[in-house]
C-alpha cells in the first residue's frame, strides 16, 4: 500500500542523501527548507518513506506572479519505476493550484528529463551544468490552465 503524505523538511534528508547526494559533497539541507511557505511530500511504500520532493515559495525573474520551485525530488532505487514520483507531482500540482499559483519551476537533472516533460513541464532556455552534479535543465509547468502566464 502507498500513501502520501506531508513530511518535514528533516524527514528528506536520508532520501536526498542516498538519491542526490550520494558521493557529492554538497549538502542536504536546501535553503528555504524551513520557510513558512515550503512544503515536503513523501510517498510511503508499506510505511517506508521512498519518494520525497519539496516545493518553496520562489521569485525566479524569468517567470511573474505566483510561483514555486521543486527542489529535491527523489525516490530511492528499489522503488523506482513504480510511478510514485508521478503521483506525487500529480498531488502537489492539485495542491499549488487550490492556491491559485500560476508556475511550478525546477532545476531538472538531465537524467530526469523525460519524465518532466511526460508531465507537460516545458524546457526554457539552454541546459547548464551544476557543478559536481552535471547538466540540469530548467523546466516549467503552467498551472490552472485557464489563466494566461505571463512571462
């Protein structure tokens, strides 16, 4: 059985850990982890914490109004493949727009292109590199269809 549910920032860490920063030394801890508009989800498989992401309130220039950024997206390997990222975006998608947000935006691994782009997210200007970690991209999705973004 799967659930998911709202975690707290501490609870990603382990998952980012072995997912993200497995061999990098960067830390877990994101900046903004503990703003008051931020927001972590995981997905429990059996009651095993698997799947977590976090979404931060953000002013990214390229994009007006309403926005979050998706940060830390991960599930660990055994789980993979299972489409519990995709059900947990889907959930956090409906939650940002109840809040009448208008774009969600990340940073994407190369890696994790496609399955962004499965979701309709967008691909906006050219790749670039983070260093240690390799190229990203940086994608968007508009939310609430029926309002025009304007960027």
């Amino acid at each position: 059985m799967i659930e998911i549910k709202e975690i707290s920032a501490v609870q990603t860490y382990a998952v980012r850990l072995e997912v993200l920063r497995k061999g990098i030394d960067l830390p877990v801890h994101f900046v903004g982890d503990t703003a008051k508009n931020t927001f972590h989800l995981g997905v429990f498989e059996d009651n095993v914490l698997v799947t977590v992401a976090s979404f931060m309130k953000t002013t990214n220039l390229l994009f007006s109004k309403e926005q979050y950024q998706l940060r830390g997206m991960a599930t660990l390997p055994a789980s993979r493949g299972k489409g519990y990222g995709k059900k947990l975006l889907v959930e956090a998608i409906m939650l940002l727009e109840n809040k009448q947000l208008e774009v969600l935006w990340c940073n994407a691994r190369e890696t994790a292109l496609t399955f962004y782009l499965k979701l309709d997210f967008q691909i906006k200007g050219e790749p670039f590199e983070i260093k240690n970690i390799g190229k990203h991209f940086l994608l968007y999705k508009v939310l609430n269809q029926k309002i025009q973004p304007t960027f």
